[in-house]
C-alpha cells in the first residue's frame, strides 16, 4: 500500500511538472530610422533633387553614354536607389516601354504591383512610381521623364535576402525619401 501511494505521489509530482512547449514567434532585429534631413546633388548632372543626408552619391562604374548613372546609397540598411539617365531622341516609347518590362519582371516573386503616375507640368515632370509588394528583388521603381530630352530611371535593391517582413519598415522609410526625390525633382 505503502509503494501505491509513493508511485501515486511522484506520477501527480511528474504530471504536475509537464509543461506545455509553446513555441515563440519569430523576431526581427530592431531598426533606428534616422531624422529626416536632406541635401542638394551637385551641379554636374542634367537633373538635381533632394536626397537623405544620411545617404550618399556613388558615380556607378559605367561608359561614356551612363556617364550620369549614380546610386543613392543607404549603409546603414544596405540598400541603394540605381538611377539611370538617358537623353531622349525621339525614343522615349522605347525607354517607358524598357520600364515597364523591368517592373513586371518581377510579377514571378510579387504578390501585388500598384502604379502612381506623378505630373508636374511646371516643372515639364512626368512619371509613374511602382510599388512592388512581396518578396521581389526591387520593392520600388519609378521612372522620370520630360518626354522630349531626359529620362531618369530609378530602381531599390536591397543587398540582403528579401523578406517582406523584416523589409517592410525600411522600405517604407526608403520610399518617403524616394516620394521626397520625386517632388523636389529639376532638370538642368
């Protein structure tokens, strides 16, 4: 009798011990967005616009004829805006179509793509903004153009995995300074 209550005592003990594994969701590492603060590109290029002064200029190795390609480069988060000039002579249905075709090479990883054109007819400004949602290689693409002598292309690229979750707040933060270009956007 003495040996049924000893093993009744430690099976409560050991029932009584059993706890439950609940696995924890996975995390993401914390990100300090920097405050927003910007400065001029040079002189030199046939366009100026506003960029994050927490960014910085690359001249992107190139030929005579990308002499005016440049990357915006964001260290912290290890990511940079390509953008890539060309004049236009009478082909800008080439370069709007080239575009496009870049933006919806993505549709394989996308899980959606939205456009936003942009007009500024003061200032001979014409453009769209893509979204690309999901795990794409480029979350963000746009091009600028007055369609008669300059198109400016831009494109984000992230020198990480893509992982829409852990992304998501960069690419927002990088896409109010991409919204920002575009508004404060000039031909020389």
């Amino acid at each position: 009798m003495q040996k049924l209550v000893i093993i009744i005592v430690i099976g409560i003990f050991l029932m009584g011990c059993k706890k439950n594994y609940t696995p924890k969701p996975r995390g993401y590492f914390r990100i300090d967005l920097p405050k927003k603060a910007y400065k001029t590109t040079p002189n030199k290029l046939p366009y100026k616009f506003e960029y994050p002064q927490y960014s910085y200029l690359q001249q992107r190795p190139n030929s005579p004829q990308q002499q005016y390609w440049i990357n915006i480069v964001y260290p912290k988060f290890k990511a940079k805006v390509h953008l890539s000039y060309k004049p236009v002579d009478k082909n800008v249905d080439k370069f709007l179509n080239d575009a496009r075709e870049f933006v919806y090479k993505h549709t394989v990883k996308a899980d959606a793509i939205s456009e936003t054109p942009f007009i500024n007819h003061e200032k001979k400004i014409y453009g769209l903004l893509y979204e690309i949602k999901g795990d794409a290689a480029s979350n963000t693409q746009f091009y600028i153009t007055d369609s008669t002598k300059n198109f400016l292309r831009g494109a984000l690229y992230f020198n990480v995995v893509p992982n829409k979750d852990s992304l998501a707040p960069v690419i927002k933060f990088i896409n109010q300074d991409i919204g920002h270009l575009i508004e404060t956007f000039e031909w020389n």
